[in-house]
C-alpha cells in the first residue's frame, strides 16, 4: 500500500478498535454501578393508605407513615383555621403552596395547602424542609412553635398551622402529600 | 530528604534480598538514618500518634466488623451484643468509638501545629494538601462509621447531613433531592442507606492508608519543617530518626495512650451521647441534634448562616479553604514564632475554633446564634483576609541562621557536638 501513512493499517484498526472497546465498555458498565444505588422498583412502589379520621377530636393531630415518610393529620380548632387563613402571602417566606396536587406556582394560601369543604383537616408531610427532621407539634405538650404549628427542634424553624414555614433556615413549606377523601371521615394517602 | 545510604546488609539472607526486593534498605533509609531537626517540640510527635491511632481503628475496626449486622433489625441488638456477649466485645468497641475522638484530638493538634509553624508553606504544599484530604477522609469515615449503631443519634445524623444535599435544588430544582434519593436507596433513611455507609465505612479507611503513604512519603522527600522553620543546613541541625525521634515519639505515645485508656476503662461513654442508646425511630426526631464533639465547630459554622444553600457552602469552604492556606500566607517566615502580629491573629483563631465548637453544642438561636455568626466570619475572615494582609504588612524578628545557633546559642560552631554523640562534619557549612 502506498498510502500507509495515511490509511490506517490493519494493527491501527485493532489499535482505535481495542480502544474504542475499553473505552465504551467502560462508560457503559459505570451506569448500572451508579444506578444499582437508586431506590428499586419495591421503594418505588407508590403504596397508599386509608386513615380514619374519626376518632381525632378538634386541636388533636396524628402522625401515619406513608412511604417510609411520617404525614401529619391535624384537626385544626377555628382559630388556628382563621389564623392560617389571615396570612398576608407575599410576606411569607415561601409564598408557594408545594402541594403536589396543584402548580408549582400555585400561592401559599390556606386554601390551596386543603381541600374544599375540609379546612379543619391539615395534611403535610412531616419532615423539616431545613434538613430532614421531624417537627414537634404533633402532642398536646409539645412546642408547638411561636406561630402555633410545629417546631423543628434541630436547627428551629418554625411552621404556622398551615405548616408553612415562618421563621428558622428551613427553605420551603411543609408538602402537602397527594390525597383525597373518601368520606367524611376517611382520607387515602398516595 | 535525600541522603546517601550507610545500609549494609548483615546476613546473607538480606544481601540476598537487597539484590532482589531493597525494602530493607528503603527502611532503614526512612526510619532509622532519615535526618530530622533536632530541635523537634513535642508537638511534632503527633504525626507518629495519628498512624498509632490510625492502626487502632483498623484493628478494633476489623475485629467489630466480624460481629457486627448490618441490618435495620439487628445492628442496635447486634451493638448490645458485642458489649455483653462477644469475648472482649466491650473493649473492642470502647477502644473503636474513644479511639475516634482521640484521632480527632490528635489530628486537630496535629493541624494546628502545622499553621503555627507554617508547614504548610513552599516546599511542603503537597504535604500540607495531602493532609487535607486525609482530614477530609477521616470525616467521612467517622460520619459513615457515627450511623453504623442505628441508635437515635446515628439515625438523625444520617438524615440531617446527607439532606445538605438537597440544597442543590436551589440551583437546578431536583437535583439536590434526585442525589439524597440515590444515596439513601429510598425515600428515606433505611437499612439499605445502613448497609452501604457499613459498606463504605470498611474501605474508606484503607484508602485513607493510601493517601498517609503519600503523605508520609512527600515528608520525607522534602523534610520535616521545625520550631524554626530555617531547614536543616548541615549536620549538625539533625539527628537520625532513630533512635532519637522513634524513642522520643514513643514516650509521648506512651502519655497519649494513657488518657486514651483512662477515657476507654473510666468514661468510655462521656464523649457519646446518650441518646443513641436508644434504638433509631423514623418517626421521632431526639430534641436536641448534635454531632459528636469534633464535628461542632463545622455544625456552628452550618447553622450560622441563616440560608440552606449558603449554611451548606460555608461548612464545606471551611475545610476546603485549608486546601489554599499554602498560598493564602504571604509571609516569608514560616514559623509564627517569628511574627509578632500574627501570633496574635493565631491565637484569636484557635480561640475561634473553641468558640465554634461550644455554640455548635447549643440550641442555635438568640445569644449563641449572633456569636456563632461573628465567630464563622472571623473563622473566613483569618484565611481570606488576615493571612494575605498580615505576611504583607508585618515585619519579622530575625531568624537564628541555623537550627544549631537556635539550639546552643549564637556564636556556637554549627559542628559543636553537644548533644550529639556521633563524629561532627569535618567541614561545616554555615550558609
């Protein structure tokens, strides 16, 4: 061949072929080693729960696990209701209702973290926004927070009775999990 | 440093292997001839603590891991159980969990000791650099190793610090969750993100022994700094390493290892917090979330800055600023001894990193929360501003020209053999 410099010989091929091998194999196995750490199709599972919300009395609140996750169902008095409702938006750190049902845009208002016909019944999930940890609130004794909601007791933020985040380095709102009621007295979570 | 070899094989079996495989002659070479300054405080002797301590963790370490389940349901009983049913379990985990704390302290005086003699500075920054990451390691490994007794602690520990991640969904939304979600395996903390930080927390530490090779091994390309920091310029600035430095880092290791058993047999759990006797519970978060005492001043550092992002960058500038302190000093002079406005801004940083260290244990607010933030921006403000400003302005005492003159007194002849039995250099050299 006269133009060997430029053709690429027979070992060149097996060269850039080798290569080009090791190289694809390589990028290609780093994914499933990345992608075996993901949660699997058994945590992926969307598992739903039904709650009674019968026995919880007015200012009671319990706390149900859904999806590895504790949500917390608050019955709220009147007055918490009315002052989770008297709230000026744009004065809120957050100003948006994170409640997975509506836009992301959606405003923070009380309405929009509810559903209709159900104000006294708040559903969040109860996890501090800040890093992770579960907000006090949920006992009778408990702190419950200079805005009547919950406190988080490691790094203090403070959530309103709508569990919107006020005060302390939490970033967003409470998230209001996908719900909706089945009676009156019964919810399904997920 | 680089010195000609007086190795001479013995027997004829090393003269065997000196052809073959000359590991005794590199040792002998690094630990029995290497010069070391002679005028060494004991400060200098926490370097050979730390690899005591280092091969403490691995053996109790390796030991635990033969008992130890791995498993949501059975890690806290399987802890209790190599307290009360394992042969020696208890002094095995008493000696792990002390032996953390005790890494810790040492490798705090071991960093300080470093920034007050500026053995950081040209021609150690590789030296320093490697130091860095092996503090870094040693973080990750102590923070991995902190959730392996699943007790309330461990569990919220986890939670809250591998949740900084999600701060990442600050700047591109998802992101932040997407990577918390890839490293718990789920939608929260749960044996699967246990079994791979008990996973990691077995490597790790022998990666950690890699990168103390490297460390060990750039020393003793460019030398040990000294309280001087005028390097060693003939020979009678040095000693052998052995026997005076391994004889003398033993006694000290001797003196260490004795507060560490003092805390092991008397007050194994006064560093710990009690709270992680009690078994993980998702559901309940323990009143009042703190790290174990060497992570406060990074944790007071977090919770400062009144925003999740910034509070996240800051901790992690803390440690990472360290990276560039090589070139963040202006000074000539290595040895804070010989800075008179340094010292000063020296002490207000250690000063600083207590403070830190006390307000990281209190609740953040109030009082605790505006000294917490004059003291992270002191803690920025010493390496960004300070240490560049300072080595400009300052004018230093004058340097002893050798370490001898600083040893014996000025006019003394750099060959004088007090203190130094073997035969002086024929030929002194005074430069």
């Amino acid at each position: 061949m006269a133009s060997d410099i430029i053709d690429p010989t027979r070992r060149d091929f097996v060269m850039i072929a080798s290569a080009a091998f090791a190289g694809i194999g390589g990028a290609a196995s780093l994914w499933p080693l990345i992608d075996q750490m993901n949660p699997d199709a058994s945590a992926e599972a969307l598992a739903s729960i039904e709650v009674d919300l019968e026995p919880l009395g007015e200012g009671q609140a319990i706390t149900v696990l859904w999806r590895g996750k504790p949500v917390f169902i608050r019955h709220r008095t009147p007055e918490e209701v009315s002052m989770a409702k008297k709230v000026d938006i744009n004065a809120l750190p957050d100003p948006e209702a994170q409640n997975t049902e509506l836009p992301e845009d959606a405003p923070a208002t009380d309405k929009n973290r509810t559903k209709e016909g159900h104000e006294k019944w708040l559903v969040v999930v109860g996890i501090c926004t800040h890093l992770g940890c579960i907000p006090k609130g949920q006992g009778l004794t408990d702190q419950k927070g200079e805005y009547g909601g919950w406190f988080c007791p490691c790094h203090g933020s403070h959530y309103d009775t709508s569990g919107r985040i006020r005060k302390g380095p939490a970033p967003d709102n409470l998230a209001v999990p996908p719900y909706k009621f089945l009676n009156d007295t019964k919810i399904k979570i997920g | 440093m680089s010195h000609p070899s007086t190795y001479e094989p013995s027997n004829g079996f090393s003269k065997w292997l000196d052809r073959r495989l000359p590991v005794l002659r590199l040792m002998h070479g690094q630990f029995i001839e290497f010069p070391t300054p002679r005028n060494l405080n004991y400060l200098w002797t926490f370097g050979g603590i730390l690899s005591f301590c280092l091969v403490v963790q691995l053996i109790t370490g390796i030991v635990l891991a033969m008992h130890y389940v791995p498993s949501g349901d059975q890690a806290f009983s399987s802890i209790e159980h190599i307290m009360r049913d394992v042969n020696w379990g208890w002094l095995m985990r008493y000696s792990h969990a002390v032996g953390g704390s005790m890494f810790f302290l040492a490798a705090y005086i071991h960093i300080a000791r470093g920034l007050y003699y500026g053995s950081y500075k040209d021609p150690r920054e590789i030296l320093w650099i490697l130091g860095v990451l092996i503090f870094l390691l040693m973080m990750a490994i102590a923070f991995m190793g902190y959730s392996l007794p699943w007790g309330q602690m461990s569990f919220w520990a986890v939670t809250v610090i591998t949740n900084l991640f999600s701060s990442f969904d600050t700047i591109i939304p998802g992101v932040g969750s997407a990577i918390v979600r890839w490293i718990w395996g789920g939608y929260s903390v749960s044996e699967t993100t246990l079994n791979r930080l008990f996973s990691l927390h077995y490597l790790l530490p022998f990666i950690l022994v890699g990168v103390v090779g490297l460390h060990i091994w750039a020393l003793h390309v460019v030398g040990n700094n000294n309280p001087t920091g005028v390097e060693i310029q003939s020979d009678s600035d040095s000693v052998p390493f052995h026997p005076y430095i391994t004889m003398k880092d033993a006694f000290a290791m001797s003196l260490f290892w004795m507060i560490f058993a003092w805390l092991i047999f008397f007050a194994p759990n006064y560093l710990g917090h009690s709270d992680n006797y009690i078994e993980a519970n998702p559901l309940q978060t323990p009143p009042h979330i703190v790290p174990e005492w060497y992570f406060l001043p990074q944790y007071a550092i977090l919770r400062a800055i009144p925003s999740k992002l910034l509070g996240v960058i800051a901790m992690f500038a803390s440690i990472l600023v360290l990276f560039f302190v090589s070139w963040l000093d202006t000074s000539k002079v290595r040895s804070t001894k010989y800075r008179p406005i340094y010292k000063w801004f020296f002490w207000l940083f250690i000063f600083t990193c207590i403070a830190l260290g006390y307000l990281g244990a209190k609740p953040a607010e109030g009082v605790y929360l505006f000294y917490a933030r004059i003291f992270t921006a002191y803690y920025f403000i010493h390496f960004l501003v300070v240490m560049p400003l300072i080595g400009v302005i300052e004018r230093p005492k004058p340097l002893p020209n050798s370490i001898t003159e600083d040893v014996l007194g000025k006019g003394s002849s750099p060959s004088g053999g007090a203190g130094k039995p073997e035969a002086a250099p024929a030929a002194p050299e005074n430069r």
